[in-house]
C-alpha cells in the first residue's frame, strides 16, 4: 500500500517538477531546470507529513550525467588562449580558490554550519557538482545548495548590472561566432551518443572501484575529458537528458527539507551572504589584478574570475562584448579545479574548523 502511495505521489511530483523548470528557463531563472524543481519539492515537503523516497540510482544517475556535462565543457581548443599568460591565471585562479575557502573556514568558525557543508557551499562554479557529490562527503546538501544557488543568483544578477550600465570597460569584440559552444553540433552522430553513454558508465564504475570522492561524478568527468583531449570523441548528451538529471538532483535535494531545516537555514543566511558578498569583492580585486598583467580588458577579467556558473556568465560575457573565449577558458579550468580539489579541500577544511 505504501509503495502505491510512493508511486502515485511521484506520477503527480514528476510532471510539476518539470513545469516548474521548463518555466524557470523561460523566464530566464538560473539553473532553472534544478531550482524550479527543487523549489516544488520543499513545497511538498513542507505540505507533507510523510518522507518521500528517491528511487535507487536515481543519484548515482544525476552524478554520473552531471560528471558528462562537465567534461563536455571542455574543449582542447580553449586551452592555447592561456598560453601566454598561464602564470597570472593560475594564481588568480589559486588566489579564488583560496578566498572561498577562507570564507568556508570563518563561516565554519562563526556559524552552526560543518566545515565539510561550508566549504562546498562557499567553492566558486560547479555549483551542481558541488551538490551532487554533497551526500557522499557528509555534507548537509541543503545548506550547500542554498549557499551556491543564492550566490549564483547574486553574481548573475551583479554582473548583468554590470554589463548593462558599463561599469567596467569591455573590449565590445565578444566571441568571433557570436555564441556560446555547446559541445556538440547538429552533425552529432548516434556513436557520440553511445561513446559518451558507455565513458558514463564506465566512469561512475572506475570511480567507485578507485573509490574516488564522489566516484560516480569525478569518474565520467575524467574520462570524459581524457577521451576529448586524445582526440577519440568529444562527450555529448542527448536532449533532454541535462534537464532529467537536474530535474533529479534538485527533487532529492527539496524533499530533505522540512520546517526545522528551513529556520535554520535562515538563521544562517545573514552570515551567508556577508561571506558571500565579500568573496565576490576579493574575485572582482582579482580579476583587475588579471586584467592589469594581461591583454584582457577588465569586463572580461571580472567575468572569468567572478564566482558563479559557468553557463549564466558566459551568456553575460556575449551579451556584454567581452572576449567570451577567455571566460569560458578560466571558468572551464576553475571547474575542474574544484570538482577534483573539492573533496580533499572539504575534508582538510572540517579538520580545521574542528567539525565531527
């Protein structure tokens, strides 16, 4: 009788989960196709007294799909345009990570949050990795969800002001095709499709055997990259697959929820956002930093080191005539910084700020 129940309340949760990210897309809300769900989620959780199972693998799905996204970002042909000035990208980009994790460490120190919770939630980009492998670290995927959502929400809407009022000079040139890759091309073929399903699979079970922090992510994200950078297939998913794997990770993140959850995420919101807002002006000091010892204007410095998605400030980097190539080369390498560093740094981090 319960498993009907389950049953039905998913036939009913599934559909509305959906409509809520199709129309978060629409309306151009960030990450849509995982806060909308989630959103509708708490509400269930919230309306509800009975605690909702996820399906079995249906996180290990979201991982390994999310691990496949990531690696496809990734384009061998990015990496040339840091050539030249490998170096003050690199300490700007370990200067970023640094910051954020001294962020997670006071808000550790000064806040109820887990050193483990703090540094996830507080790590630049990946948001959705860094809530995917959340779980397996012990971390409360919440609060780390909160942390990296509302940031992005901030940053996005910081940089378009930005963008919009010309704060900052740009070089006006944006991106020589005028949009932002995607990976893969109207010419993909079924056997893209199957390389890319077959490196997922084997990914998230090499990262399990290895046992690798976060196995079934970290795995297709290696071996996705290693498969584009040899030059044997670049990894693709096919449409509509991102979204299910959103659509997924966000229901498992809302229905955790319930009212105690939510106060005490409120509780901590206030020093959330101070954090956050201060670790926004170190990246922007940074970016000028960048922008001073290399070619790139301040925009497009600002834009690669600014601590949000991937996607949303590239959307922002076209629309603002910045060089779109260079801020999708740094923010791409940041990435993958984070989602292979994040899990050691996390456990370092607990350490430090004496959480169990």
């Amino acid at each position: 009788m319960e498993g009907r129940r389950q049953h039905a309340t998913w036939m009913a949760l599934l559909p509305a989960a959906a409509c809520a990210g199709f129309l978060g897309e629409r309306l151009g809300v960030p990450a849509a196709w995982l806060v909308g769900p989630m959103l509708v989620a708490i509400a269930f959780a919230l309306a509800s007294r009975k605690r909702l199972e996820m399906p079995r693998g249906t996180r290990t799905f979201s991982q390994a799909v999310i691990g496949t996204l990531l690696a496809s970002t990734f384009r061998p042909s990015s990496l040339p345009t840091l050539a030249d000035d490998w170096l003050p990208v690199s300490l700007v980009l370990a200067g970023t990570l640094l910051a954020s994790l001294a962020s997670g460490l006071v808000l550790a120190r000064l806040t109820s949050l887990d050193g483990q919770t703090a540094s996830l939630g507080t790590l630049p980009g990946a948001a959705s990795g860094m809530l995917a492998m959340s779980p397996s670290l012990g971390a409360d995927s919440r609060l780390v969800a909160l942390m990296q959502y509302v940031r992005v929400v901030v940053v996005v809407l910081s940089a378009t002001l930005i963008a919009h009022f010309g704060l900052m000079p740009g070089d006006s040139g944006g991106s020589p095709g005028g949009g932002i890759p995607t990976g893969f091309s109207s010419r993909t073929s079924p056997a893209d499709y199957a390389l890319s399903a077959l490196a997922a699979v084997v990914g998230t079970w090499a990262g399990r055997k290895l046992r690798l922090p976060a196995g079934a992510l970290v795995g297709p994200l290696i071996l996705g990259v290693l498969a584009s950078e040899f030059g044997l297939f670049h990894p693709v998913l096919p449409p509509g697959v991102p979204q299910a794997a959103y659509v997924a990770l966000g229901l498992y993140v809302g229905i955790l929820f319930d009212r105690d959850s939510l106060e005490h995420a409120a509780h901590v919101l206030p020093a959330v956002l101070i954090s956050m807002v201060l670790l926004m002006v170190v990246c922007a000091g940074l970016g000028l930093a960048l922008s001073a010892f290399t070619p790139a204007d301040p925009f497009t410095a600002y834009l690669a080191t600014t601590p949000g998605g991937i996607d949303s400030v590239s959307i922002i980097a076209l629309g603002g005539g910045a060089d779109v190539s260079l801020v999708l080369a740094v923010q791409m390498i940041r990435v993958f910084a984070v989602v292979l560093l994040g899990p050691p740094l996390a456990r370092r981090l607990a350490k430090l700020s004496g959480s169990r």
